[in-house]
C-alpha cells in the first residue's frame, strides 16, 4: 500500500502596486491579511529648515514630520510613516489612504526648492495578526540627492 505525505496547501498572496512621479509603492500579504509587507522606492522628501525646525514632507504622499536637526527630521519621517502605514494595515487592510501627492500649494513650493529634495526608499513587514504586538525593526533606508531637473 501507497504511503501519502501530508502537505500544507499553498496560500496565496495578494499584491498591489502603484507608481506616483518615479515613486513605486507595493503591498503585498497573505490569505488571511494578517502578514503584510510593504515597499516604497524613490519618493520624494521635501527638506525645509523653517524657524528652528526642520520639516520633512513627502510629495507624493501627503506625509510630514519635523525635528530640531535634519537628522531628526529624517528620522522622524522614517518612524512615522512606518508606524502610519502599520495603523493603515490595521484599520483597511491597506495603504491607499497614504497614497495620495501633497497639496498643491507644497508641490508649488518643492517645485521652487527642487535642491531640497531628497529621495527616500523604505520596505517594511507588518503583522497586524493576534502576534501583532512586537514590532518589527528595518533597515536600508538611503537617502539620495535628487538630480535637479
């Protein structure tokens, strides 16, 4: 007689990705939405010093933060966006709430300061499943000079 093995059936991942000005954002996950992974290269940072503060603001997601340094700033908006789109898998399932470009009257601004832009690239894994507690670190995180146009 025939001895069977026993095999877990495959599940499938669900995928999205979306391109905004050179900026590429993914979304991949499991089946059951608890296990996400999320990507997002080449999007554009606004850096302004303005007052004591430093702002840094996305352009094609309508995201800022600040800090005291250019540093801070910086690591502000790593910190903050990852726990943004954390918040956004938990509460959709998904980032399309992130994935909307700045106001007009800060594209108008980061179209004048064109040296002030940085390019920002992060990918980021998500539980948002009953072990979702613990979070999960990254790294990779290059900030580049943007060729002015």
């Amino acid at each position: 007689m025939p001895t069977t093995k026993s095999r877990k059936k495959k599940k499938a991942l669900k995928a999205d990705v979306k391109t905004a000005s050179g900026a590429v954002a993914a979304h991949v996950s499991d089946a059951d939405g608890e296990v996400h992974g999320v990507g997002i290269w080449d999007l554009q940072v606004l850096l302004v010093k303005e007052g004591k503060f430093w702002i840094a603001q996305g352009l094609q997601i309508d995201y800022i933060t600040q800090g005291e340094t250019l540093e801070d700033a910086k690591k502000n908006f790593e910190e903050g966006l990852e726990s943004t789109i954390d918040l956004n898998l938990r509460m959709y399932g998904n980032i399309d709430g992130l994935l909307v470009f700045a106001p007009n009257s800060v594209l108008q601004e980061a179209a004048k300061k064109k040296d002030s832009i940085k390019l920002y690239s992060q990918e980021t894994l998500h539980e948002v499943g009953p072990k979702s507690q613990l979070a999960l670190p990254f790294d990779g995180i290059s900030y580049l000079v943007s060729q002015a146009a």
